[in-house]
C-alpha cells in the first residue's frame, strides 16, 4: 500500500467512526405525552437510531411497520421506559401505538 491510499484510508475509516459516535451521541429522544408522540415526522440517516419514551403515566405499546412492510410489535412500554429503534432500511417507517390508535408518527430514512 502507498502512503497515499493509507492517509486516504485512514481519513474514510475516521470520518465512519466519527459518524457513528455522533449518531450515538445525538441519539434524537422522542416523547410519548398525553397520547401523542411529541414528533410526528421525523428525518434521519439511513441507519441512525432513535429512542422513543414513555412520558405517560399508562402503558403504550409500539407497533412498527417497516419499509419492506414487515410489521413488529415492540410490545408493552410502561411509563418511564425507553425503547431504541434502528432504522436498518431506507423509506418510510410508520410507527403508532396498539392501544391508541390515534399515536402515529411516521420516520423517514435517507
Ligand atoms: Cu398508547
């Protein structure tokens, strides 16, 4: 390898690590208060994670159909937890609530 292609290598291998560190870092908290998501439509790196909360004082349970429509159930969420999503496929991500049908949000990823 030339010392050219490793400093190239080098910066490409940096600027991915960096990225996932910001993406840890700026993980985006998305509220669950009074039976509506605090975002509605949200835009995120293909990829990127997002942390969705339980500010409620009841139980909510999130139902997520993916890009390639394949739906799953995250289950019940009691008040004060949090659940991680990675947004693994690019599109659109529909997410609502099972016992409330009225919580929607939708995530796009790009
Ligand atoms: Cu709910």
């Amino acid at each position: 390898m030339t010392f050219r292609k490793f400093v190239i290598l080098t910066a490409v291998g940096g600027i991915a690590i960096a990225g996932a560190a910001y993406a840890e870092v700026h993980k985006p908290i998305i509220g669950q208060k009074n039976k509506v998501f605090s975002l509605q439509e949200v835009n995120m790196p293909q990829g990127a994670t997002i942390r969705v909360e339980n500010d409620d004082n009841i139980v909510h349970t999130l139902l997520i159909t993916k890009p390639d429509g394949i739906r799953s159930d995250l289950g019940l969420q009691k008040p004060g937890e949090q659940l991680d999503i990675t947004l693994e496929q690019l599109g659109d991500y529909m997410v609502r609530c099972g016992i409330h049908p009225a919580m929607k949000m939708v995530v796009h990823t790009r």
